[in-house]
C-alpha cells in the first residue's frame, strides 16, 4: 500500500521499483538456470544493480510519510 501511494506521486520511484522488480525477477532467473554459461562478473554486476536499487527503495520508503 506505500509502495503503490509513493508510485502515484513520484514518477522517479516508480522507475525504480520497475526496474527492481524486472532485475530481481531475471536475476531469480539466470539464478536458477544453468549458470555455468553465464560470467560470474556479469552475475555480480546485476546483483550489485539490484542491491543498489533494493537500498534506494528502503531509503525511499524508511523517509516516506507513514501510511494511514
């Protein structure tokens, strides 16, 4: 329900959470395929990426106005 009222008046958040959402979910993918063909760094970099966005989501919601 934060999350939903915090996308609504901010378009920047709302990026961002799509674009968590979209690198967590292919990250799970590529996680639970056969990652023997997949470099290591690569994997990293998108975890890094979503860690980052991840932070930058909480510090969004940890700074937001409680919802009533």
């Amino acid at each position: 329900e934060k999350i939903e009222k915090i996308e609504k008046s901010s378009p920047r958040f709302k990026r961002v959470y799509s674009e968590y959402e979209l690198m967590s979910n292919e990250l799970w993918d590529l996680e639970n395929t056969d990652t023997s063909t997949i470099p290591d760094d690569f994997l990293e970099a998108i975890k890094l990426q979503t860690e980052y966005l991840e932070e930058e989501i909480d510090d969004w919601l940890l700074g937001a106005p409680q919802v009533d």
